[in-house]
C-alpha cells in the first residue's frame, strides 16, 4: 500500500499560556498542503520477523528506532497483532521546518495499518493514538482545516477559505531549536479573534494575523525574515512563518515567482 501523507501551515499562531504539565497552549490554524511524502509499506516475506524501514529523499537525521513511522507501528502493535511489515519513506516535506512532515507520516500510518489491517479503530481512537505522538499530529486523522488550541489537540472545524489560491513555502535549512523558541516567548491572549479574522479577504491579514514566534526568531535569524519580506515584494497577498520555523509561506492569487530567492533554499510551489 502507498499513502502520500501531506504537510500543513499554521495561519496564525499566539503562545497563549505555560501549562503545569511543562507544554503550552497555543491558538492558531492547521491548514493542510498538497505538499507531500510518500510512504509505502508491505508484509515482510514468510520468515521475517522484524520490521524494516528503507528511506529516500530528503534527510531525516533518524535512526529506523528513532523514526516516527516505526514508533507508530509499535505504537499500534501493542493493542494489535499486526505482522511485521516493510516501510519505504521518500521524504518530501523538510524535516522540522514547522510542515508537520513528521506528524503527517505518523498519522496517515495510523490510518492505513487501520484500514489495511481491519483494525476497526474509530476516528476518536485513532485520534487519540496519535496524540501520544506529537500535539499537531491528531489534525492529521481527518486532515480538515481546523483552529486548533490547548497542546494543539482540540480542534474545531473551519471552512477551507483559501481554495484555488496559490502557495509558495521556502525552507532554508535552519534548525529552530523548538524547546529554545518557546522559552524565549512571553505568552499572551491574541489581540483579535483568529476565527473571525480567517474569515475576512486574504488581503486583510497582514499584520493582524500573525506567529509569535517571528518575533524572536527573525531577530535570531535575519535571514528568514528577509524571505517573508521577499514574499510580500513578489505581491504576496499575505506571507508568515508557519510552525517554530524556519520554512516561510506566502499566499498568492497566481503562479508565485522564485526568481528572487536564494537558488540553494528548498521551495515548493502548489495551488491550495
């Protein structure tokens, strides 16, 4: 079976509060992108009894322990007697560049190994599965537009508003220490509703929308501010960091241009 787990954006993204529990509560939007992996498993030949995983494209920097597909499958097997199983990952989406590359592979693997298995796991279940595997990785499960507060695990539906726009993501190939960043922030309510906000023209949403983290990270490093602002000279109807970092999107009405970015930076063009 071949799945093609997909990437998300966050549009808008406020740091609203520390938790006891050490994570924080976060307001914002996963929007997802036709930006994706592709992930390929198979029942092992007669005889083989461990899982094996092979990977291509981009590097992850995981040992096959260490991946988080394989964490998955052992995650679902000790509820299932699932058969030991060979994965390919052709990595498409950056690694820790805010894309939720890794969260996407996690989920959609839940899924699958649901459906091609007869696990008979209910959305909820799977949901819940994934939680214990990354915060923004339950929004994968339906993969649908949501706001998505608390750790990023409670999420209410909204419109797919941006169909038919296009998207361009840069990714620079800086690591954001995530730990690093949040202690570097102040949490704080957003100023405005990010729902009735979303709501309004795309046109509207510079410098009302906005990620928190731009604020320490653009300091840190200039670099990744220079792309957002080269988004806007290319007539960007809105451009923001999305995640922790480092990748940046800007949102366009037609074929956005690259002809201005660095010819080493990752990109990716798509219609939402």
């Amino acid at each position: 079976m071949t799945i093609f787990p997909n990437a998300k954006i966050n549009i808008g993204l406020s740091v609203t509060s520390k938790r006891e529990d050490g994570y924080h509560n976060i307001n914002t939007i996963f929007y997802p992108v036709v930006l994706r992996d592709a992930l390929e498993f198979v029942v092992q030949i007669p005889g083989e009894d461990s899982d094996e995983l092979t990977q291509t494209g981009l590097e992850t920097g995981c040992s096959m322990n260490d991946n988080i597909v394989i964490k998955t499958v052992n995650l679902v097997r000790k509820k299932f007697n699932i058969p030991a199983i060979k994965i390919h990952l052709h990595k498409v989406i950056p690694p820790g560049g805010g894309l939720g590359g890794g969260s996407s592979d996690a989920a959609f693997m839940i899924r699958y190994l649901n459906r091609y298995f007869s696990l008979g796991l209910s959305v909820k279940e799977m949901t819940g599965m994934a939680l214990s595997l990354g915060s923004d990785c339950p929004f994968f499960i339906e993969n649908h537009p949501v706001i998505a507060t608390g750790k990023g695990e409670i999420m209410t539906r909204v419109d797919p508003l941006l169909k038919g726009y296009h998207i361009l993501i840069v990714n620079p190939g800086i690591d954001i220490d995530t730990t690093e960043a949040y202690a570097a922030l102040t949490p704080s309510e957003p100023a405005v509703s990010l729902n009735d906000v979303f709501k309004k023209p795309v046109t509207g949403w510079k410098g009302i929308i906005n990620n928190d983290f731009e604020e320490v990270i653009f300091v840190k490093y200039p670099e990744i501010k220079n792309i957002k602002e080269l988004m806007y000279n290319n007539n960007a109807l809105y451009a923001s960091m999305t995640g922790s970092g480092s990748s940046v999107y800007g949102i366009f009405e037609g074929l956005p241009p690259v002809d201005d970015l660095p010819s080493e930076q990752w990109r990716w063009r798509g219609i939402l």
